[in-house]
C-alpha cells in the first residue's frame, strides 16, 4: 500500500472531454484520451509497474509537497519544498470546447520559485490500459511515443530555441523517457504532452505557454463569473461546481459520474467499478444543482442529452425498459464488462474492472429521476419540446404497465430482483411530475391513467413499504432493512418532512445508518447485496441527510452534519464516492453525485437557514 499514493492525494484537471489525476507528489498517473471512457495512457492508480505514469519531482534531497488550485480556476499547483529551493509545477489542460476532438495537450510548466533546483522527469505511457507496446522516436524538439496501432503521445518542450538547459538528460529508458530541469529562482520551463496531432515534436516558446496559461485562466473565472450562489460555504460550493464542470463532456453535455474505473470501495475487496460514465439518475441533481447555481447553459445541454436518450428508446421492448441506466458520454450504450487480469487494481484491489455490467439492470427509479429534472427545468423556463413530449409519452405508457415488478435497484445489486420501495417512490414521482406537465402545458395525455397508477405507487409504499417493526420505512417489500436512499422521499414531495411516520425513519435511520455525522447506504450484512466484502459511508447519503434534516426543520443538526463533513475532503475540497472508519476516502475519484448532492445541501440548508434567521 506505501506504494501507492492515497486516492485522496490527487487533484483533477481537465480539458471539458477528458481529465487527469495528478498525485501530491507531483505525478499524472490517470488519464485517458482521447475521451472520460477511452483506454487509459497513464493509469499507475491502478497499476504503479505496469499502468504508467508521468512524474516531476525533485531530484534531490528529502522535500514536502503543497497542493491547491489557482484562485477560481481548474489549474493545480502543486508546491515543492527543499533547503536549497521551492519550486512549483502548474498543470493543466487547455480547454478544446463542444466540437469532439481526438487532440487533447496536458501542460506541465515547472517554475523555481527559490534558490536552485534540478527536477526528475519521467515519462512512461501505457497505451490501451498497458496492452499495447509502443516504440520512442526521439529529436532535438521533443519525442513521440507511437504505439503499435498508430495511436502516439507526444512531448514538446517549452523553452526558448536557444536554451539547452531543458534537458540536462535525455535518455531512452526501455520504452520511458527520463530527463531533468535545473532552474534557478524566478526560471520557468515545461512540456506539453498532446495526445493526436500530427505527432510531430516542436518546440513552445515560454511566450506561447503564457498566452495559453492566462487564456485558461480567463475561461474558468469567467465560466465560475456565471455562478449566482451568494449564500454560506461559497468557496466550496464553487469548487464543486468547477469539479462537475471537470466531469462534463462538452459536446453532448453529460456528466460522467467519475472520471476514474475500478478504484476500491474496500482496500482488497471486489467492489471495483467502471464510473466514466453517465447516469440517468444524476439528471435530477444535476438539473437541480445547475439550474440553483445559474449555470443554464450546462443544465440545458444536460436536458437536451436526456431527452434525446427518451426519444431514442422509445417504444423498443426490452425486460429493462425504454431507457437505459447509464450511457457513454456520446449517448451509445454500449458498456460490456471486462476484468483486466494484466492489472494488480489500486494497493492489489483486484479485479480491475472497465465496462459496466450493471448498465442492463432493471432500475425503476430513473422514469422518476428523469420526469423530476424534466419537470424542474420546465419550471426554471425549459420546457419540453413536441417530439421529446410525444417520446415520453411512450415511457410512460410503458412505466404504466411494469412498476410493479421486482427490479435491482438503485444501489445495482447483484443479489437479485428484490421489489425495492424507492423505485416505487420514484415511479410515484414519474406519474406526478407526468400529470402536473401535462397541466401546465395543455400537452395530450392520459391523465386518468397516469392518477391511478400513481395513487396505486402511493398505497403500496406506505403499506407495504412501511415496517411495523422498524417504525421506518424499509429497502424493500417483506424486509426491515433500513436505506438511506430513503432520505430522499420527503425531497421529492412523496412524504412531508413533518409527518410523524417520516419523523420516525429518520429517527430509525440515524440510530442504525448515521455514524457521527457519516451515513451508510445500508447494511449488508442485513441485506446482501451478493457481493463479498464490506464498505465504507456514502458521502453522497450524508449530503442526502443534511438536505432531509433541514427539510425537517433541525438546521442545527444540518449545519453541524455539513461542517463535519467538509472536513472529510481532500486538501482541494474533492471528495470521492465513499469514506472508511479511518477518515480516508474510497472509490472512484472525484465523484459526481457527491459533489451534486452537496450542491443540493448546500442550497437546501442556506436557505432554511435564512428563512429561521428572518
């Protein structure tokens, strides 16, 4: 495991189709071009002898690192001190905008900020998850590493024409690069390493690199500039939205749920998967988080995206329904499963997992994710247009005569089809959000129809769904086990936060899932979820309880909860999917929903709180 960097030791950077990680020691060891879900170049997190990677670092002496981001912007410095210097490499990656691109350039640009320093620089790719070899062609302006499939990386120095210094030492090591920079106070130079083009190496003037430095600068203070969020915790909630912004694919609009795969949910165990792509289910926080901080342009794009996957789907049979649970990032679903055996996973957590074989699950509660973001955005002044309307309508028809069967979940167990409450509490919200559009826009519906099979969804949950035992509501139909996917109920308007049987699974919830201020999914002792192992808190579920809590009127509960849990991020306010009894952070890195659920919270309890302060 000292092998390994911690997952919470790395910052993200990106270029709106693609993203980097880059460890606090300075190295690049994820990234996958030309897309979020294309093979990955450099994927040491998984692998540190055979992913690849791409380090700077000091080359002598012990030293300490700092890590943080330029002020209002996607640009990490990380900060290197010594006794004989400090220096800093900034990295970053030149925004490429909404037309697809196969041309995506990684700039690391080393500086001396004191004293004198020598960097290590090592450059080793791994193409195709590590499955491709490749050759080095080195020249006097740089190298190309060319795989054998004609796919290559290459490295342009940023100096000026007549300064050697750059490389002190060039050497091809096997199928790696290895130089080093010697600068003194107030001296700067870098690469570039650009994925596509024309594979040719040149040099970069430092005044080119400057002129594309500050131009990034401007496009994210700009883009962050947009940002209407006035309210408490604004630094963090503006990193979060810099963070989702990271994770969007630019030229579709969706927003994957982690740019990374098969990082651990336990250290060890086998709950690794692929996240690098996009989530039906994340369309109502991401709607819902976009729209209440005034991105518009971005919750747009991501409605244009969903419709276009109802439309798609619409009318086809299948035992999973018209829609899918999850997309690639262009819309194609095409999300086989396969283990890379090659690979020993993050600290030996194998199987390495890329793919998703959880994308032909039954999952219920996405009709209603889907109609509850449709519906706020039309609220926000969205609306639907006649063919994604008359698309939904096929949904619907469909959701009408299929609600009430067992499906896997929103959790994508691997137990089995269990008939789980929240999928009929969002199917509720599907037939609710469905009748009260049809309404506000005089669209041809069968509301008839759509009122019987709500109303039906409604007594089933609170018969069946409601556990005498538990005093709570439960997981699924016959058990008493308790989920905090449940915590939502009162959000969605299915339940009011003051009713006394909503009062008394929050109150049966916090007793059983609520540790601290951290929350669990579930037990899976209780539940088995037919995979091997345990987990840690969900972050996202915490962020859930601090929006249900000051629904409930507790803020101070809320706020304590949410001020607890910052303190769980990373040095640069990121979280991952989930965090272990010992503080550190578990899972694919950032995550999404994470940062969109505590967008949510954040609006949620700034706004209660303001309403008790009046």
């Amino acid at each position: 495991m000292d092998d390994y960097p911690l997952i919470e030791d790395h910052g993200l950077i990106g270029d709106l189709q693609t993203a980097a990680l880059v460890s606090t020691d300075g190295a690049v060891d994820w990234f996958c071009a030309p897309r979020f879900d294309s093979p990955s170049v450099f994927g040491g997190l998984l692998d540190k002898d055979a992913g690849g990677h791409c380090t700077v670092r000091p080359r002598h002496g012990a030293y300490a690192t700092k890590q943080l981001y330029l002020p209002d912007t996607a640009i990490l410095v990380t900060r290197y001190m010594t006794e004989a210097g400090a220096g800093e490499v900034h990295d970053f990656m030149p925004v490429t905008g909404t037309t697809v691109t196969d041309r995506h350039r990684l700039v690391r640009m080393v500086r001396c900020v004191r004293g004198r320093m020598t960097f290590e620089v090592e450059i080793a790719p791994r193409f195709d998850y590590g499955r491709r070899p490749h050759r080095v062609h080195i020249t006097t302006h740089g190298a190309t590493f060319e795989a054998d499939d004609g796919t290559h990386l290459t490295v342009h120095p940023i100096r000026e024409p007549d300064d050697e210094r750059l490389i002190d030492v060039l050497a091809d090591r096997r199928d790696a690069l290895h130089f080093t920079m010697t600068l003194e106070a107030g001296q700067e130079r870098g690469l570039v390493l650009e994925w596509g083009g024309d594979g040719t190496p040149r040099t970069i003037r430092l005044a080119e690199y400057t002129e594309e430095f500050h131009e990034t600068v401007r496009y994210w203070r700009s883009w962050l500039h947009q940002s209407r969020y006035t309210g408490r915790w604004r630094e963090t909630v503006e990193r979060s939205a810099i963070t989702l912004k990271l994770m969007t694919f630019a030229p579709t609009g969706a927003v994957v749920a982690a740019p990374t795969a098969a990082l651990p949910e336990q250290l060890g165990g086998e709950r690794n998967w692929d996240y690098r792509f996009t989530w039906i289910r994340d369309a109502s926080f991401s709607v819902y988080a976009l729209l209440g901080l005034g991105f518009t342009e971005e919750a747009q794009a991501f409605i244009q995206w969903l419709t276009d996957r109802v439309r798609e789907r619409a009318g086809r049979d299948s035992t999973t329904g018209p829609l899918n649970i999850m997309y690639r990032v262009d819309g194609s679903s095409d999300l086989d499963e396969q283990t890379l055996d090659h690979w020993a996973g993050y600290a030996g957590s194998a199987p390495v997992r890329i793919g998703n074989g959880a994308a032909g699950q039954l999952q219920l509660d996405i009709y209603g994710e889907a109609l509850d973001s449709i519906y706020f955005a039309h609220r926000h002044g969205h609306p639907m247009g006649h063919h994604g309307w008359t698309a939904l309508l096929t949904n619907l028809d469909w959701l009408v005569d299929h609600w009430d069967q067992a499906e896997e979940g929103l959790w994508e167990t691997r137990g089995g089809r269990q008939d789980f409450t929240y999928g009929r509490v969002m199917s509720w919200v599907a037939f609710d959000r469905a009748l009260r559009l049809a309404d506000a826009n005089g669209r041809p519906a069968d509301p008839a129809r759509w009122r019987r099979a709500r109303d039906a969804c409604y007594r089933q949950v609170m018969t069946k769904g409601w556990s005498e035992t538990r005093q709570g509501f439960v997981q699924h139909y016959g058990s008493d086990v308790l989920d905090s996917s449940l915590l939502r109920m009162a959000t969605v308007g299915f339940i009011t936060p003051q009713d006394p049987l909503w009062t008394s699974t929050l109150a049966a919830m916090e007793e059983e899932l609520v540790s601290d201020s951290l929350v669990y999914r579930y037990d899976p002792e209780a539940s088995p979820d037919g995979l091997a192992g345990s987990e840690g808190t969900f972050s996202l579920c915490t962020f859930m309880y601090v929006d249900a809590l000051a629904r409930a009127g507790r803020t101070d509960r809320a706020r304590l909860v949410f001020e607890k849990m910052m303190g769980y991020a990373n040095h640069l306010g990121l979280y991952s999917e989930e965090i272990a009894p010992t503080g550190r952070q578990l899972g694919n890195f950032p995550q999404a929903f994470t940062h969109l659920a505590l967008v949510d919270a954040a609006l949620t309890l700034n706004a209660a709180l303001d309403r008790g302060r009046d």
